[in-house]
C-alpha cells in the first residue's frame, strides 16, 4: 500500500511538472516573439518604403510629446525619457500575465464546471454498490485473450442528480448521472468512459485547456500573440478528439462490451452529442456523429484468440 501511494504521488508530481515545463516553453518562446517584435526599430520594403515598428512609433510619439511639455515649464532641466527597451519589457509582462491567467482559468475551469452542473461531493452508499457492481460485470466479462487492455478505477467520481443519461469527465472526475446509474446500459457506457485512465486523453485535455480563449486571439493585432495555434490547428484538434472517441469505444469492444455499447448508444443517441445533424457536419466538433460511432463498433474486429 505504501509502495502504491508513492507511486501515485510521484505520477502525479511527474504530470504537474510536465504541464508547468510545457507551458514554460511555450511561453518562453512565443515571450522572446513578442520582445523582438516591439524592439524593431523599422522595416525596410522592397521598393525602399520604410515601415516603422510600433515600439520605436510609441517611444518617438511620447518622448515628443514629453520634451515639447516639460521644456515649456522647466528650460533648464531634462526629463526622463521612454526607452524601447523598456516598451517591449512592458509588452513582455503584459503577455506573460495574460498567459498565467489563461492558464489560471484553464485549471480552474472543470471545478467551475462540476459547481455549475450542482455535482453532488460524494455519491450514496447505494450508488457506490451500483458501480461496484457495474465495475465487477466488467471484470468478469472481459475477453480471454493477451490484446484485453488494463482496468483501473477511476481514482475520482461523483453523481449529478436528475434525471440525465450522461456519463463524462470533467478534468480528473469522472461524473455519472443519476438515471445512468440505475441504467442497464451502465456498464457499457462506463467501459468507454475508463478508457481515460488507460491513456494520455485526461493530460492532454488539461493541456489543451491551459490555451488562451478563442476571443483573446483579437490581441495578436496589437503584437500580443494569444490562441493563434488553437484557431489554426483547431480542426486538426477536433479531429484528434474525435479519433480519441472511437479508440474509447474500441476499448470497450476489447473489454466485451461490444454489442452493450451499440445498444446503449442506439437506445439513448437522442441524449448524446453527436445524436442529431449539425451545421457543416462534424468538422469543427470534438464528438462524432453516434450513427459513425454505431458502423465502426459494428465493423470491428476483436482479436483472435491465439491457442498454444
């Protein structure tokens, strides 16, 4: 027990360090953009125009301004004049901030999220007995070759109480609504969703949230880069969310919930994204469409079982 609690910490100390190393890097790269940007002095064109920067503009128009002012009351004294060193040092701070507080928000965002959603703390006596009992089917239904994948508790979850039929993660908790539980397509639905603790999925998302808002991007015009990688690479994104929602359903095929899963999606695709036809398809959603989801698992192929 001892050996895999420090495990566990030392799993969870070794991701918190990879987000920060991660977002050390990218900020220190795109902050060494944003200082040479405000430090250019001019550009020269082609046709020999000259273009000058928009910090060598900010410190000609203030140091004007200042000198024409302060030599009009003090002749014979000088004033402290603006360098662009010292423009690009505040433009720097001023990037760095806002990341810190993109990926404050970020980080904060699945606990706002399960507030919003009134998730309840802790799940009863009697739904814990329900998902024992659906985590135990699991166990025992899972197919007699080498290709089973792994099983692992998720080491988080909580139960939202209505009467919804979705099973998610928010950040690290895995929420149940209270009508799935007592649902026979539980353990279907349950399956896939545990693939997040077999794989990156759960990392990656948190990642993907440490970036900017789409409506930050509107300050990249003033030399201020923020989403620009997320608006470019979006499609390629949804389409890596989507892959990832197939591979989840082909764990639970992999784990003998082929055929529950298909009647579970079947029976409630009314509740699910991906349910109905949106504008422009899928292109620019994270879920695929259920039907899609229904044909793959229908031609899916478990792996032989090899008799030695």
């Amino acid at each position: 027990m001892f050996t895999l609690a420090v495990q566990k910490e030392e799993g969870q100390r070794d991701g918190n360090n990879s987000v920060a190393f991660v977002m050390g890097g990218r900020i220190g790269r795109r902050g060494w953009c944003v200082y040479t940007f405000w430090m250019i002095e001019k550009w020269q064109g082609v046709d020999y125009t000259t273009m000058y920067g928009p910090g060598y503009v900010i410190v000609w128009v203030y140091n004007h301004a200042v000198l024409n002012l302060y030599y009009a009351e003090h002749l014979h004294q000088h004033p402290s004049l603006l360098t662009q060193e010292q423009v690009a040092s505040f433009f720097l701070l001023v990037f760095v901030a806002l990341h810190l507080a993109a990926a404050i928000h970020g980080l904060s965002q699945p606990a706002r999220e399960r507030t919003k959603l009134g998730v309840r703390m802790q799940p009863s006596a009697r739904e814990i007995d329900r998902f024992e009992h659906a985590f135990a089917q699991l166990l025992r239904g899972r197919l007699p070759n080498q290709d089973t994948p792994p099983l692992k508790k998720p080491r988080f979850w909580k139960v939202r109480d209505g009467r919804g039929m979705q099973i998610r993660w928010i950040g690290w908790v895995l929420v149940i609504d209270e009508g799935l539980l007592a649902s026979k397509h539980f353990p279907a639905l349950l399956a896939h969703a545990l693939a997040r603790t077999n794989s990156l999925d759960r990392f990656t998302r948190t990642l993907f949230d440490l970036f900017p808002p789409f409506r930050w991007a509107v300050l990249t015009l003033v030399g201020l880069p923020n989403a620009c990688g997320k608006i470019l690479f979006y499609p390629v994104w949804m389409k890596y969310w989507r892959d990832r929602v197939y591979a989840a359903d082909e764990y639970a095929a992999r784990l003998g919930q082929r055929y529950q899963l298909i009647r579970a999606l079947d029976d409630l695709k009314w509740t699910m994204d991906g349910g109905t036809a949106t504008r422009g398809g899928r292109w620019l959603r994270e879920t695929p469409y259920i039907e899609s989801r229904i044909d793959r698992l229908m031609r899916y192929q478990a792996p032989q079982v090899q008799v030695s």
